[in-house]
C-alpha cells in the first residue's frame, strides 16, 4: 500500500512533465503491478535508521538514481553491482512500466522504486546514508520561465547534501549546454561539492561501463554532445 499524498500538478511546483504516455499493453499494466506491490516504497511509513534495511538482500550500501526514464541504466547497474542497494524514481508511467518489463526478464532484488516527485523520497530519507545520487538526462525545462523547475537548484542541492555521505558522489548528464553550465554554477556556489574534473576528458568521457540510453542516442543524433559531470560531498 503505497502513501495517500496527493499528487503535485504540472501546473504546480513538480520537477517533471507529463505522467502518462499511450495506454499501456495488458501484460505491461499488469507487470507495473506487480513491480509496484512488491518493491514501491511507501513514505507513510518512517524510513529505517540503516537504509539498506529496505532490501530484501544483503546491501553494502545504497545509491538513487532519479529521473530514470525507460530504466536502461538503473537496470544495468543494479545488475553490475548487486551488492549494492539501488532506488530509482521515475514519475512517467510509461518509463516505469518499461522497467517493469525489464525486471520480468532479469529480476533485481537489491532494487526498490518510488514513482512520485523525488524531493519526497529525498526529504524522507535518514542523514547520511547514501553513497551515490545520479540525475541522468533530466527535463533541462529550456524556456527561461520554466528554469525555477529544473531539479537542479538550491533547495535540492541541500537535499543532496544532507542525504549523502561525506565522499558520495552526485553525478549529472546532460546534453544541453546551458544545463550544464547551471549545474556547474550552482554546486559551485553550493559549497557542499567538489567537481571532480581535471580536463575536458573527464566531463566528455561517458561514466565506466554506461550502457547509454534511448534518449541520449536521439541527442547525440540530433548533434548535441553530452556532458558527465562528477561531484563529491565534501
């Protein structure tokens, strides 16, 4: 049974866009149960002191991967590490539901899922206890009146800073420049981040063993060139 908070609006403060696509398949809907029943996470509940409690194996720690899309990615590492606890957060039913189908093949234990706005999760989680937060192609919301929606601002870098341990890592793709250049500016100024970047290698140079995703193959098509930045808690 998942928390009865309402949901926000687009029309309100949310960080994301649309919450639906085209109707899902019969077995799509029904696998989205399912996943939903089973590894949802539910924010009446009060969060546990050790985090890695919420998995049903045994967790040597835990990252959030926010904003996941289609789930290419959380799927991929949740896989490369199982050892390690993974959330992901994704709105878009259509995106979870593609996980969803995904986890029909290859399930993922040390996985759990939220499918609201993340500050929820975030303002709900213990001090301290993630080693890593990524935020992967998120809505770069490119019209200036729309930039107070883009997930990346002071508020939420607070956030970042007070859920993740001292050395954990946020990381940031995007393959729209003026995005870039917000984060950048902003965890600079933030004071809680270090941009671990010695050269343009290290901000064009994809992360060890990304699988790529849908969208970035459309961008990178389209002849936008992505960016991956790494930041530290310091």
């Amino acid at each position: 049974m998942t928390e009865d908070k309402p949901r926000k609006s687009r029309t309100t403060d949310a960080f994301f866009g649309r919450r639906k696509g085209k109707a899902l398949r019969p077995k799509q809907a029904a696998q989205t149960e399912l996943v939903r029943a089973r590894q949802l996470i539910d924010l009446s509940k009060p969060a546990p002191d050790d985090l890695t409690n919420l998995f049903s194996v045994t967790a040597n720690g835990v990252r959030l991967e926010i904003g996941f899309g289609g789930g290419e990615h959380l799927h991929h590492e949740s896989g490369r590490f199982p050892k390690t606890g993974f959330i992901g957060v994704e709105p878009f039913v259509n995106g979870f539901a593609k996980l969803a189908m995904a986890l029909d093949e290859e399930d993922r234990p040390n996985l759990r899922l939220y499918d609201d706005d993340a500050t929820w999760l975030l303002d709900w989680l213990p001090d301290n206890t993630l080693d890593g937060i990524d935020l992967l192609y998120p809505d770069p919301w490119p019209k200036k009146r729309h930039w107070k929606r883009r997930f990346v601002n002071d508020a939420n870098l607070d956030r970042f800073a007070r859920v993740l341990k001292r050395g954990g890592l946020f990381r940031f793709a995007s393959d729209i420049d003026t995005y870039v250049n917000w984060t950048l500016e902003h965890c600079r100024r933030h004071g809680a981040f270090e941009w671990l970047a010695t050269g343009p290698e290290n901000w064009r140079t994809p992360y060890e063993a990304w699988p790529g995703t849908r969208y970035e193959a459309k961008a990178i098509r389209e002849g936008r060139t992505p960016s991956y930045l790494t930041f530290r808690r310091i």
